[in-house]
C-alpha cells in the first residue's frame, strides 16, 4: 500500500527518490532557486554588504577610484595674456605668451630674441618632452619681463629647431613663482578660471592683480616700442579683484541695455 503525504498548500511539495521513499523539498523562495542550492553565476544580490561592487570578478585594480574628470591641477594649467620684453633701448610687446604651471622651464622663440636683440647663453644641452617626442635646449637668455604693472627678471630657453612653440613665450614654473602667480580654477558661480599676480608695491603688499586673458592675434606678435612709450604701458598696474567685479557688471548692465534699445526700436519698426 502506498503512502501518502499530506501537505499544506504552497509550503512543501512531495517527490519520490529511487527507492521508492518520499523526499520533502521546501518551496523556493528566491528567483526560482532555493536558497541554499542557487547556482554560482546567479548570486543573490545583498546591497548591504556589496556596497559599490558588482558581483563581476575582484581585480587587483579594483580598489582604485575612477574620477568622473581629470583634476585640472594634475597636469598643470595654462593661460595666455600679453606682457612687454624691457631692454636697454626698447621695449617689446609680446601679444602672445602663455603661463603653463606643469613647464618645468620658461622658453622664448628665436624671433622673439632676435626682435629683442638679447645676449644669448650657451649652456649643456638638456632634454625636454615634447608632445613629438623629446627635444634639446643648449641657449638661454636672461631678460626683464613686464607682467600687469610687475617687472622680474627670469631667464628662459631659447627656442629654435624643428620643434618651436606657437607662444613666443613660455612661462614655466619657476617664474611663475617669481612673480608670485596665483590661480583660482573655482572662481565665483560660474566656476572660472582666474589667475592673479602679487603686485609689486610694498606700500600694498596684499595687493593683487587679476591677469587678463590675451585673444589670437591676427598679425605679427611683437610690437617694437621707444623705451618710455613702452614702459609707461607696461608698468601700469592692473587691476584688482574688486576692480575686475565692476567691470564685468558694468559691461553686463550696458550689454542689457543695448539688447532692450534694440528690442525696443525693433517693435517700433513693425509697428509702422
């Protein structure tokens, strides 16, 4: 005579095994697996103890963090503005020069020091990176360079050969602590960059000058002037943070007004 198991409904199930014996087996109650006998590639997820982690492979490298976005200070910053070149008889104005925090020297093109007319230096070759591979600097030159109103005297690389720079001036790190330079890449709502120099006036010693950013010329870069036409330009001071501020609201308020007028005069028209 058979026997038979009574069960209540949905709580176990009856099964024979091969001889002939009932076998009770719970129900499942996990994704169509009993809890204990789920298969190794389909684990039960736990958000409590993965945290940020798939269930994929554990790697070496897992520990280490990607970041959404490269820091800007990681690799250096750069910003072009526009600075005077002081010699004994002139003084050339350089439209196209470029500070870049990650330089580990400054360089000048050969143009630029043969416009100057300034002494050159031979020096051991040293090898640069470059973004063509690596280069070989063995001249220098020691000039006055003019920068917001302040005047340092820094020496650079000269640059000549089948790789030169685009910028007739490079300002590498070590002038840019020189002069004191100082950038904000978080400035203000619109989280811009701003770069800022030390004034050169001990009667203000906390006075510092916002730099501004210098546009592509369209024609030659240096601009030869007399040496007091061109040192009252280039000592005059910048401006200051607060100045910078009034300036930008300003411009913005006669930005607005221009756009209403123009608004105005162009209802008026189709009015008539």
């Amino acid at each position: 005579m058979a026997h038979i198991i009574k069960t209540e409904p949905d709580t176990c199930d009856v099964d024979v095994d091969m001889n002939g014996c009932p076998e009770i087996k719970t129900e499942p109650s996990f994704g169509g697996y009993d809890e204990h006998t789920y298969p190794a590639d389909e684990i039960k997820p736990d958000a409590s103890a993965m945290g940020h982690y798939s269930k994929s492979k554990v790697t070496p490298n897992d520990h280490l963090k990607t970041p959404t976005s490269i820091p800007a200070d990681l690799n250096g910053t750069c910003f072009h503005l526009t600075g005077f070149i002081v010699c004994k008889d002139r003084c050339i104005k350089v439209q196209r020069m470029l500070i870049d925090s990650g330089a580990s020297s400054s360089f000048i093109t050969a143009a630029a020091v043969n416009a100057t007319g300034l002494a050159v230096f031979k020096c051991e070759p040293k090898s640069f990176s470059t973004c063509n591979g690596y280069t070989q600097r063995d001249k220098f030159v020691i000039f006055d360079l003019c920068i917001a109103g302040v005047r340092k005297t820094i020496s650079a690389y000269v640059d000549e050969g089948a790789y030169v720079h685009k910028d007739e001036i490079i300002i590498g790190a070590e002038a840019t602590t020189k002069f004191s330079m100082h950038c904000n890449t978080n400035f203000g709502k619109k989280h811009e960059t701003r770069w800022s120099i030390k004034a050169d006036v001990k009667s203000r010693p906390r006075t510092r000058y916002v730099l501004q950013k210098a546009s592509r010329p369209s024609g030659s870069p240096l601009h030869t002037y007399s040496l007091k036409d061109g040192l009252d330009v280039a000592m005059s001071p910048g401006e200051t943070s607060k100045q910078r501020d009034a300036r930008d609201k300003w411009e913005r308020k006669l930005a607005a007004s221009k756009k209403a007028e123009a608004k105005y005069w162009e209802a008026r028209r189709k009015k008539i």
